[in-house]
C-alpha cells in the first residue's frame, strides 16, 4: 500500500507519480496482484488526469482518511495477464 504521493512543486510535471505508480504495479503484478486501486480529491485535476491515463477508471467517490472526499480509481488487469 502506498498511502500518498506528494510532489515538491519545482519536480511537478517531471513523470514521477506516474513512474512510482507504474514501479508499484510492476512490483505488485510479479506477486500475483491484477487490481489495483487509488484515490485522489477530485480537484486535483493534474492527478486524476494521470491515474486515467494509466488506464485507471473513477468508480465512485467516498469520504475517506477523516472524512474528505475522494474520488476511487480502480485499475483491472486480470483480464490482459490472464
């Protein structure tokens, strides 16, 4: 589990969430894992754009980590390793 990614502004638009991310899968795919799943608030338009374009799809939107509203991404690979 990956609890958060926070970029200082001057690395911002360098690719580095997305790196982690793809590293992540990469990591958790070698163990068997084919969903994964993230959160981001939905006005962070720079992130919810990223997650989408790793393939990522908003499932819905919940209040989590004490309450603040997030939007749920969940990417399904079962079917493309299987």
């Amino acid at each position: 589990q990956m609890d958060s990614v926070a970029i200082l502004p001057q690395y911002r638009g360098a690719g580095l969430q997305k790196r982690l991310m793809q590293h992540a899968e990469r990591e958790l795919t070698e163990q068997g894992y084919r969903y994964f799943m993230c959160t981001v608030h939905p006005e962070n338009r720079y992130s919810r754009q990223n997650v989408i374009s790793q393939g990522y799809e908003p499932v819905k939107s919940a209040l989590k980590y004490g309450g603040y509203l997030r939007e749920i991404f969940l990417l399904d690979r079962s079917k493309e390793l299987s």
